[in-house]
C-alpha cells in the first residue's frame, strides 16, 4: 500500500511540475509610461512576432504613447487593437477611441482602421475584450513604429506579435 503512495505522490509532483511550466499568459504585457511619447522613447519590442500586450492609459485628448517592435525580412506583422469591453472605453464611438498609427521601416504609414467589435474572452486574465481592428501582413525588415494618439480619455491594448514564447523588451535608459 506504501508503495502505490508514493507512485501516487511522485505522479502528483510531476504533473504539478509540468504544469507550473505552462505560460501563465497569452500575451506578455507592456504597460506604457507617460514618458513614452514618442517611438524612440518608448520600449523596444526585440522580437516582433513574439505576442506582447501592450497597454496604453490616456488622461486628455492629444496625448500619445508610442513604442517600436522589430522584425526581420520575412516576419509576418501581426496587430491587433483591443479595448477592455466595459464602460467607458465600450461606449465610445470609434472617433473618440485613440488613433493607432504604424510606420513601417520604409516610411509608409498605416492607420488602423476599425472594422469590427469581436468579443474576446482571455482567459488567463479572465477579461472580456472587444477586438476593434487586426492587420496581418508579411512585414519589412527593420523596427516598426507605433504611436496612438488619444482624442479622450480612455485605455486601449494593442496585441502584437503570435509567438507563445518569452521575449525581449528593451527600453533605452540612456537619454
């Protein structure tokens, strides 16, 4: 009977083991300062294919919050632009949610456009979001930058990147 014990207590350390192995979230998160203004200022996605959530809190219309995200020739550019699905952020029209702006390594601008409000339950957090815009595209190599400007106050998340996988996120405290 001892032995079919501690078959049982080696077999329980093992899958609780395995388990604490699994990713305890679906996006890493980025919370942005008010310091980051600008994409130079802002942090530095080292890998842009790995899932980030990058948080964004605006107090005044005008203010903005940017960050960059780099990829390598062939990476596939994955964005995704989301809003907690409670008040205020779910009752403001699409012109009063802060305005995503992507420049591409080349200089070609991209607005994202709102194109849906998709309930997302995450599971990990255990929020329900609204999808509001995705863009999914093979990408230039180099860093992208990402600048949202608020018209209100509100938060946002913007979803970059697929890969389950930890990444790197620099900020340069030099300047």
């Amino acid at each position: 009977m001892r032995r079919n014990q501690a078959k049982r207590l080696i077999a329980a350390v093992v899958a609780l083991t395995l388990f604490c192995l699994v990713p305890a979230s679906a996006h890493q998160p980025v919370v942005l300062l008010d310091s980051d203004t600008t994409p130079a200022a802002g942090p530095l996605l080292v890998d842009g294919t790995v899932s980030f959530a990058i948080r964004a809190a605006f107090n005044k219309a005008g203010q903005k919050k940017a960050f960059r995200a780099a990829l390598l020739e062939g990476d596939q550019l994955d964005v995704q632009y989301l809003i907690v699905d409670k008040r205020p952020e779910n009752r403001l029209k699409n012109s009063k949610l802060p305005q995503l702006v992507i420049t591409s390594p080349s200089g070609k601008r991209t607005v994202m456009k709102f194109t849906e409000r998709t309930a997302f339950f995450e599971k990990w957090g255990r929020v329900n979001y609204l999808y509001l815009g995705r863009l999914s595209e093979v990408g230039e190599a180099g860093v992208y930058s990402f600048v949202a400007t608020a018209r209100t106050k509100a938060e946002i998340t913007i979803a970059v990147g697929v890969k389950e996988i930890p990444g790197e996120v620099s900020r340069d405290t030099a300047g």
